[in-house]
C-alpha cells in the first residue's frame, strides 16, 4: 500500500514532477522506425510525458525529434512541410533544422537579431531495434560525467532484423500498472487459464503446455525471489510441480522494461517497454526476439495477428479488444473456454490492468506474499525518483551493459536455490548475455 503522495509521485511522469524527472535521465521510445522510414516523408506526432513533439526524416535520412510548436505563434509542426533537411511551419514559413536551428524567418527584417537568437528546441535521437529514442534530460553538460547516456543495450535491440519482430500498442490506463502485471507473475493461475470446466481432450495446448498450465494451475502461490542490482531486478516465482519447482523468471530493468517468464532456451523472447503518453495513456513497444534463429513467416504472422504480448490491432496500433468495448468479453466463451471470455493473453493483461481504473489507486489495497515484486517495484522507482530530486543522479542510464538480459522458465530439483537455477537456466546470476 502506498500513501496519496506516493501514489502520486509514482504514477505521474510530467516535466517537473519527480518521477518525470527521473524518467527523462533514460532514452525513451518515440516511434517506430516503420511510422518514419521515408526520407522527406511525412512528419509523425510524438506526444509523450504531457510534452508534444514532432519527428520527421530530413532529406539526409537523418531523424529530427523537436518541440512540436512553432516558435513563432505555436502552430502545431505536424502539419509542417518537410523539405531540404528542415521541417517548415506552413503559418509563415518558419523553418527549422534537426537541431533545431532556424534556416529561414520570411517575414523577419534581414537586419533583425532574430536571425541569430530564434531556435526550438530538438532532443537527441538513436535507432535502435526498429524503434526510434530520444532523450529529453538536462544537456550532456549538466550531467556528472558530462555526457548523455546511450539507449539500452536490450538483447533484442542487438541481434539482427530476421531475428526479431518489433511492433507498439497503446493503452488507455496509467503506465505503472502495466509493469505490475507483468512483475506479478502469480496471475498465470487464473487469469490466464482455460475455464475450470476444459479438461485436456478439449483444447489444443501441447502436453508440454498442457502441463505447465496444470503446473501453474496448482499453484497460485509462488514463492518469490527478486534479484536486485543497480538497472532494475530479476523477479523470480517458484511453483510446485510434480516434486520439483517450476521457475519463471523475468527482468524488469529501469525505467519500464519488463519480459514475459515462460520462455525455455531455445524458444522466442517476449518483453516491451512503456512510454507514458499521459499519466492514463501510454504507448507500449512490444518484441519479440530468438537470438539463436530468424523469426519464420509463421510466427510473425501469428504476432501480427495478436500473440503473446503483442495485442491484436488497427493500422494505428489501437487494440481492436479495449476498454471501450469491454474487450469484446465473451460470457459464453468465460462459461466453458477460458478463465475470462477475452481473446488473447495481452488483451487478458490489458483488460485487468484498465479494470484498475486510469491511475490504480495504490492507498487502497491488500497486498500479499505474491505481490513481492510489484512491491520492490514501487520501492525501487520511488527510490530513483525521490533521490534525483535530492541531487542525486541515477547511475542505471549509463550502465548498458545490464540491460542485456533474458527472462525465462527452468524446470528444477526442489532443493535449488534460487542462485543454483539461474545458473543452471541462464549460466549468469542475472540472467545477462555475456559479449561474444
Ligand atoms: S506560427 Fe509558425 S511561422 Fe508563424
Ligand atoms: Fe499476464
């Protein structure tokens, strides 16, 4: 349970507030590499933690993110033409280059000072993983080793274009209840399972699948191990299976990465990250990737069409099940298919996480052992954020090197420690990919 203030404090990711001042010392999506592959092409919306933004190619091919509002009276530079490597406002012709410089101010005197003191503001920017960051902290000037950071080294980031699939879904609720459900994983033994009436010889699950779920069914206590270190924890939940444990272990890494748990060497990877649009909106970029082999046409067509933690959408990545429409909740189907009528294991997440409300309301709650790891969450965030305010700079942006790091389940002997199976899984206390 949190107070009012803390709730606040957590939830809000505004310019000025703590946690929005601790979230812009880190890279934060801005688009898709896809929403801007066209040099001289069409400007796209950024609008994220309550600032807005535009982003545009330039005829280099080089990717501008600035203040979305024209200098001059404020018109909205989306609506701008982007031409000879600078965006121009279509009001009176001011125009601005990827740093912001202004190249031309038609209706200012030749003589004016304004030539030489008019400018936006623009943010750096990086590719990476088919999706584009920018930075929106203080100037590399400001920072104690005076310079920026560079986007996480996230594994999926790292390995080749086949080898992943990259897309985004936006979500009408505040971004901390999102990396929740991702953290507590004890919810598998409900919200994601078939009806207590289907017994195996009514679906199609593999008997591998079959049962894991009959594990996680049994069990909806897991014991919970968090692994801290200093760019998030591994949050580890051991069920009982058959006289041994059943681990699932995933990585939140700061500020808003999570992974999905059940991924056995071998198979693809599952993990996403969150950029609040608003404090009750945000986008969320979801990945798949398989460092071992490419991603074949048949799983990216099944990611296409919803799968894992990528929820089914429109051409503007809206989820076709949302809280507008109750996730098109299928009483029928709750009745005797699945715990909860809802098509598809991200809409599940997604439906309970809305049914929070746009902000959860963290002052009212009863928590248990199995919310161990939302709780470090909380802890951890609160932590980072009230510190940077008290001066004192995160050191998580610049330690890339920890963001590499897969989640993932292990079958284990009772008796090994939470230590013993992360080595065994993984060869690395956690979970990070060696370089080589
Ligand atoms: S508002 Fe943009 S040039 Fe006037
Ligand atoms: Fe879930």
């Amino acid at each position: 349970m949190l107070s009012r203030e803390q709730n606040d404090m957590l939830t809000q990711t505004d310019a000025g507030t703590p946690m929005g001042e601790y979230f812009r010392r880190f890279w934060q999506p801005v688009a898709l590499v896809e929403e801007l592959r066209e040099a001289d092409g069409p400007p796209v919306r950024i609008n994220i933690m309550g600032q807005e933004l535009v982003g545009f190619r330039d005829t280099k091919g080089e990717i501008g993110v600035l203040d979305a509002r024209c200098p001059h009276r404020g018109a909205h530079l989306f609506f701008g033409r982007n031409e000879e490597c600078g965006l121009r406002c279509v009001y009176h012709g001011w125009k601005f280059d990827r740093h912001g410089n202004a190249l031309d101010l038609p209706n200012v005197a030749a003589d004016s000072n304004l030539h030489k003191t008019v400018r936006t503001r623009s943010y750096p920017v990086r590719e990476a993983g088919e999706i584009i960051w920018a930075y929106l902290g203080p100037a590399a000037s400001k920072l104690p080793d005076g310079k920026l950071p560079e986007p996480p080294m996230l594994e999926f980031t790292r390995v080749s274009d086949s080898h992943r699939y990259v897309t985004k879904q936006r979500f009408d609720c505040n971004w901390a209840q999102i990396i929740e459900g991702d953290l507590d994983t004890g919810h598998f033994s409900f919200l994601h399972m078939p009806a207590p009436s289907v017994t195996s010889a009514h679906h199609t699950h593999s008997q591998a699948d079959e049962q894991r779920l009959r594990w996680m069914r049994d069990d909806p206590m897991p014991q919970f191990d968090v692994l801290e270190h200093e760019a998030g924890f591994v949050a580890a939940a051991a069920r009982v299976a058959d006289g041994q444990k059943y681990w699932r272990m995933t990585q939140f890494l700061l500020p808003t990465h999570g992974t999905g748990p059940s991924t056995l060497p071998g198979e693809t990877y599952h993990g996403f990250t969150i950029v609040p649009i608003s404090d009750t909106s945000c986008w969320c970029y979801v990945y798949s990737w398989n460092p071992d082999r490419p991603l074949g046409e048949e799983e990216r067509a099944k990611l296409d069409a919803g799968f894992a933690l990528v929820c089914e959408r429109d051409e503007n990545y809206l989820p076709v099940r949302n809280v507008d429409n109750d996730f098109l909740i299928d009483r029928d189907e709750q009745n005797h298919r699945t715990f909860t009528g809802v098509k598809g294991l991200a809409e599940q997440d997604s439906m309970i996480q809305h049914s929070q409300g746009p902000i959860l309301d963290r002052t009212k709650e009863v928590l248990t052992e199995t919310d161990t790891a939302v709780v470090r969450f909380r802890t951890k965030m609160l932590k980072g954020a009230s510190d940077l305010a008290n001066g004192e700079e995160p050191v998580a942006p610049s330690l890339h090197h920890l963001f590499t790091a897969r989640p993932g389940s292990w079958l284990a002997s009772a008796d090994m420690t939470v230590d013993d199976v992360m080595q065994a899984r993984f060869g690395d206390p956690l979970g990070r990919v060696r370089d080589g």
